[in-house]
C-alpha cells in the first residue's frame, strides 16, 4: 500500500470553522489504482473458487417413495420429491 500523507486544514465558511482531513489528487489516484488492482484479484480469486466449486461432484439423495399409509409420510415425500425435481430442473437436468 502506498504511503499517504494526509493534511489537516481548517475550512471557514461563514460563521463556522471545520478541520477538514485532505490528502493529495496524486495520492488518491494511487490508491484507487492500488484498489482497482485488488479488486480484480479477489474477483479472480472468486471466480478461481467458485469454477472449482462447480465442477465438484454433487451427490443428492434418493426420491421418497409413495408406499406408506401414513398421511404426514406421503405429504412429506411429495415436498421432498418437488425440491429434487426443482433442484434437476435448475440444474438442466430431468428428474
């Protein structure tokens, strides 16, 4: 990181004074260089992990069967099956 020299002024509007922090057109210019720099790094970084999350293998979980007599049972299956054949679909893939 750059060495940035930060100047205090006093500003005087009207009746009222402020110290105000200032630092140099040339020194902000580096640190916004300096910070675009960074920023595509990490964006690199990101895009890096997250390819790498995308081609890992995901194993998802079998399909419920229908076969039980239970009410509560058949109602949960369904909602599972649903959130599989939602999670196939966003995927490109079929249930």
């Amino acid at each position: 990181m750059s060495e940035v020299k930060i100047y205090s002024a006093l500003l005087c509007m009207g009746d009222a004074s402020h110290y105000i922090d200032c630092v140099l057109a040339y020194d902000y210019d580096q640190l916004k260089a300096e910070n675009e720099v960074l920023t595509l790094r990490v964006m690199a970084g990101e895009r890096q992990e997250l390819d790498a999350l995308k081609s890992a293998p995901v194993v998802m979980p079998n399909r419920m069967t229908d076969g039980a007599a239970d009410y509560a049972y058949a109602r949960y299956s369904a909602g599972w099956n649903a959130c599989l054949d939602e999670f196939a679909h966003l995927n490109g893939g079929k249930p």
